[in-house]
C-alpha cells in the first residue's frame, strides 16, 4: 500500500464537464496477444491453468471467456488428460472418459464463465515433471460446428493472459522475479493445521525471502526485543477471536520449515511465529499503534509505524454492484477491486482456495505467507475487501488512540470467508466478533487494529464497514446519493457518525479521522467510482466495470471528467500527474515504482472470480478465472 502523493507541479486543470459519462478504457477487452490465430478469430478468449498441488495431484482449469455480450450455443470443451492416473471431475456436468474430459453448454449464461475443471493423480514429483495439457473448444456458429485447438500448458503454468510489463516494475534484485499472471497454489483441504502445511510446502521459497525483507525493517528500526512483544500481543487477539487461524499459520510454517530454517533470523523466531508476523506485518508498517507501554522505551506521541512519519494511505479502490437492484445490465452482482502498493512490497502475487473441514470454501488472493492480501470470496455467494481508511487515529497530542493492538484484517476475513453466508453475518463479525469473544474480553464490539474500510457483497445486500481500532459506521447503498444499487469506497471516510467501543450510535463523525478533503487523492478514485456507477445505472457488466476501473483519468464531486493535467509547459495523463483508479504511483515521466498490483471482480451469482496481476492497463489477454466448488 502506498503513501499519499503531494503534486509538485504549478497545477492546472484541463476540465471536461460530462453530463452523460461512458465507461472509461484505455485498453479493448480482449486483447488476444497470448492466443493463437486460430482463437483470436473466436468469439470468446480462452484460458488454461495446471497447478501441481503435491503428492502427485495436478489441477487442470480450462475457461472459455465470450466476448462482450456474446451468447455462446454449442459450447464444448474438451481436454486432455496427459498422464495416466485418477481423474477426479471437479466442474458439475462434466465427463471423463479414456484420456479426455469434456464439458458441454447448450447456451453460455451471460455474467458467468464456463469453466472445466478436473483433478489428475500423476506420479509427478514436483511442477517440472507435470505434463503439459491442450484443449479442443466446439461452438456453433452461424448453425455451423466449428471448433478451435488450445496451446499447452504444464508445470504451475497459465496460458491466457499476463501483466506485459512485470519485469519494469520495481523489484530488490537478489529476490525472485514476480509471476507475471500470478501464482495460483490450487486447492488447500482438510484441517486448519493441515491446509497451512499445503499452503507451506507450495511457496516456501517466496515465504522466506518476502519474510526477511519485512521483518528486517522492522528489526532494523525497533530492534528485536520490541518486535517480538508486538507480535505477541497480535497473537493473543487473534486467540480470543479466531484461534483456527493461529493453526493454519502453524502448518504454513511447518510446511514451508525446509525454507524457513534458512532465514537470517531463523534463530530469533519460530517458523510458527515468522508467520504470525506475516499475518500483523499490514498493522505494524502502516498503522501501528505507537507504544503500547513505557517499557518500548519510546515518547507517547511517536507514531511507530516502520515508515514514519504515518503518511496519508492512499490505497486500492473497491466497489460493490447490486444485480438485483438493477446496478448491472446482466442482473448479476459484483465485488470489484484494486489493490494498490508499492511494487517491491506487494507484486509477488499468490491466490489459492481453501476447503476447511466444515466450513465454507473461499478463494484468496495475497501475498508469501499471508492468509489475505486484503480480498476474498466464497462459496455462499459472499465476497468481502477491504482498503485503508482514513489515517488521523493516532496523535496523542489531541488524545486521539484510535490504534490498537486488536484482531488484524486478515484473521478478520479468514473467520468471516470460511463461516459467514451472508451480509449480515458478515457485518457482526467485523462489528462486535462473536458472543465467545465479547464473554472472554468483556468487550462489546470488535478491537480491530486501525484504521479500514471493508466492503461486502452477498446476492441481495451491499455494505461498506469504515472502521478505527474502536468506532464504526456503516454506510449502505443510497445512503450517501449513490443509486440504490451501489456503494463505493476508496482511502478515506465518509459516514457522518460512528458507534462506540460500547455499541453506542454517537454524532462522533468518522470523517473526523480523514474526510475526502483531507485525502484528495483518494477523492479522485471515490468520486470516479461513484459518477461512473450513477452515468451507467444499469449498462455495467464484468468488461464495462473492468473498463472503468483501468480508468486513466478521473472524475471531482461535482462531476467533472479530467483526463490531463499541466506543469505549465506540457500537458501531464491524470494518472502519471495525480491518482486514478488505475494508479501509477512515482509521478512523471513513468518510473513502475507502484501503485495497483492486481484486479480482481467477484460475481457472487456464480461463485466465480476474474483475476489479473499488475496494472489492469498492463494486463493483456484473460484473466485467470477461478470457481468456487462445494469443495470436500
């Protein structure tokens, strides 16, 4: 996540006042560089994916992605099976039979990604030794069959699309390059303990360099003593309100042990720590709660946050759309996202889903050793983001402690995503926890850590949850001149009033802690979010949203569209001069220090997720499209 960016520049705005706005782009939707001749004359774009999930299991995914609001009739896919083994069908309707698996459509649903998938119990000892899969796709056209043969893909492979530029993004050159269409970790299953030694054993080597790189900051400016009483103190709150969590970051650190064991530090943590570490590392670079106690040592008014001074978060830009309230011209709903962050931190990408035994299946995007990097979704028809909120909660000065050693985000979504079906089950949690927490704490809602805004989506319901360590409001579609059918929130707040720490409505606004005024920047993307969401009432579908959020320009409260901006001798892109929602942070000319690291759009009708890594203007071809099974 990124700092705010004051201009330098003698500013002046070239202003286009719109009336009716159309979605912004910068890019077509199906750009077909990483296709063959044969697809980029199809009507759709194609993926494919083979994950290789240990003890000889490989995921293959096949999806077929139709252009624009073209209904497919006829569709057929069908793939190879290249190794003999089990095969496990995981997509429903699908068929496997001698050494193909076939999936077959009579007509595609618009809003929803047909998608193949099954399971292949090889005898491959790790990704090089998984055989490459190709795919034959059928479709009618102008009543006549026609068809077209995939490339291949292997090892923990995607071929469909990838971010063109990853390797100018900045990076620490001894680290490993970034996945330029992510890395996906398949499918985790059973206990907590045991879906953390999966998730170890597939990312050990990212988890160990991405560990020591954040924790030597840490230790470098605070020293070691300090850093380990924080984390204890983050560990304890994280037993009081979802101690599964702390098993799955047991087995992460025990699966990723052979890695781990050659940190730098390997000495002055337990792998089981190093990752409860990864899992507060957000809170205490970005959000900490200053000391905690006179025994750190430190004056009361220090903010101890690894970058200090505390700067004004200017990070990712999220929206939720109401199929059902008309937001959407396919009626479908959906939870769009960005994630912003400087390039270093925060590119080396993961995604995976997890089955826990009893709970609800989720998919996850983050980043080595994290269980979120602030977005989800699951299979009830639920997905939930979040981003920085406004950031005056610590100045001690004004008697302002607004921090706290609380539950951080992440064990917030991962209790939320695997037990919650719905909106307002959801709601409670980020709120006031569970009657188990409130009993063992005395507390009537939720310590939370600092300062956020979460956004959640279920099929009938949206809400945005603007939070500090102990105040809250929550804000509603309409609440705020949006259309009932959608909300949108950026950096910054925006309720007029807050509940307290005893569950008390007060006049206390949130706004207090950093209104749009305070954040301009974060304005920008809110106010695009919402113009664009209020001009296309009812026309948005998963491309049009995508459109608008690889948005170069933006648009200010009252409506008004600026695309560039001048130094007084050249005209600057909005996006190189200020922040857009596609951020490019670093100023002009383009430098690829950061800014939006990923994209990704939930449709909760389907209980899919459309995913792509970079820049959203940087990414060519499809996304990586993920389903969320009723996994067992």
């Amino acid at each position: 996540m990124v700092k705010q960016r004051f201009l330098k520049l003698s500013v002046s705005f070239f202003v286009l006042f719109v009336l009716m706005l159309s979605p912004l782009s910068v890019q077509t939707g199906f750009a077909q560089g990483t296709q063959t001749e044969a697809a980029e004359k199809a009507p759709f774009m194609y993926s494919l994916a083979a994950t290789w999930e240990g003890k000889g299991i490989v995921r293959y995914r096949i999806a077929v992605q139709p252009a624009g609001d073209t209904v497919l009739e006829g569709l057929k896919i069908v793939a190879a099976v290249p190794a003999k083994g089990k095969v496990s069908v995981v997509t429903a309707g699908a068929a496997a039979a001698e050494d193909k698996v076939a999936l077959s459509v009579d007509k595609t649903t618009p809003g929803k990604v047909p998608m193949l998938e099954y399971t292949v119990l090889t005898d491959a000892a790790g990704p090089d030794a998984v055989k490459p899969v190709s795919a034959e796709i059928f479709w009618k056209e102008n009543g006549k069959d026609v068809s077209t043969k995939t490339e291949t893909v292997g090892g923990d492979g995607f071929v469909g699309g990838k971010c063109t530029v990853i390797d100018k993004y900045a990076r620490t050159p001894e680290l490993p390059k970034y996945y330029p269409s992510g890395k996906d970790l398949g499918v985790l299953t059973g206990t907590w303990y045991e879906m953390g030694v999966q998730y170890g054993e597939r990312s050990g080597r990212e988890i160990v360099d991405f560990f020591d790189y954040r924790f030597g900051a840490h230790v470098n400016k605070y020293g070691l003593k300090h850093l380990m009483e924080d984390i204890s103190r983050y560990e304890a709150q994280a037993k009081l309100f979802f101690p599964e969590g702390l098993e799955f970051a047991r087995g992460i650190g025990d699966g990723a042990e052979k890695f781990l064991s050659q940190s730098k530090f390997h000495n002055d943590i337990s792998n089981y720590l190093k990752i409860v570490f990864m899992n507060c590392d957000n809170c205490l670079f970005y959000g900490h709660p200053g000391p905690a106690d006179a025994d750190h040592g430190l004056p009361p008014e220090r903010i101890a946050d690894v970058r200090d001074p505390s700067p004004v978060m200017d990070a990712c830009s999220m929206i939720a759309l109401l199929g059902s309230k008309g937001a959407t011209a396919d009626g479908t709903s959906m939870l769009v996202h960005n994630n912003d962050g400087d390039f270093i931190d925060e590119t080396w990408r993961y995604t995976y889903i997890a089955a826990p035994t009893g709970g609800n299946a989720f998919w996850s995007s983050t980043t080595p050793g994290k269980f979120f990097d602030i977005m989800g979704a699951n299979n009830q028809g639920l997905a939930m983001a979040l981003t920085v909120g406004g950031n005056k909660t610590w100045i001690p000065s004004q008697n302002i402690y607004e921090r706290a050693f609380g539950v951080t985000f992440q064990y917030i979504l991962l209790k939320a995503l695997s037990t919650a079906k719905s909106v307002p089950e959801a709601l409670e949690l980020v709120t006031v926890a569970t009657p188990e927490y409130r009993k063992a704490t005395g507390r009537k809602t939720l310590l939370r850590t600092r300062h956020n805004n979460y956004i959640m989506l279920d099929r009938n319901e949206a809400a945005v949850v603007e939070v500090t360590a102990n105040r809250y409001a929550i804000r509603r579609p309409g609440d705020n001149g949006e259309d009932p059918g959608y909300v949108v929130a950026t950096n910054h707040f925006v309720a007029n009033y807050s509940y307290d720490v005893n569950n008390e409505k007060t006049d206390f606004p949130m706004t207090f802690f950093g209104d749009d005024e305070y954040a301009p920047m974060s304005a920008t993307r809110y106010y695009t979010g919402f113009w664009q969401a209020k001009m296309n009432f009812g026309a948005l579908d998963a491309d049009k949203i995508r459109k608008i959020w690889t948005s170069h320009s933006y648009i200010t409260k009252k409506g008004e569209l600026v695309e560039k901006i001048t130094n007084g001798k050249e005209w600057i892109p909005a996006n190189l001069a200020s922040n857009t929602i596609c951020s490019h942070d670093g100023g002009y000319p383009e430098s690829y220090i950061g800014s939006t690291t990923d994209t990704k759009i939930a449709t909760v009708d389907f209980n899919q997720v459309r995913y792509s890594v970079g820049r959203p203007c940087e990414y060519e071809g499809m996304p990586r499209i993920f389903d969320l099974h009723p996994y067992k």
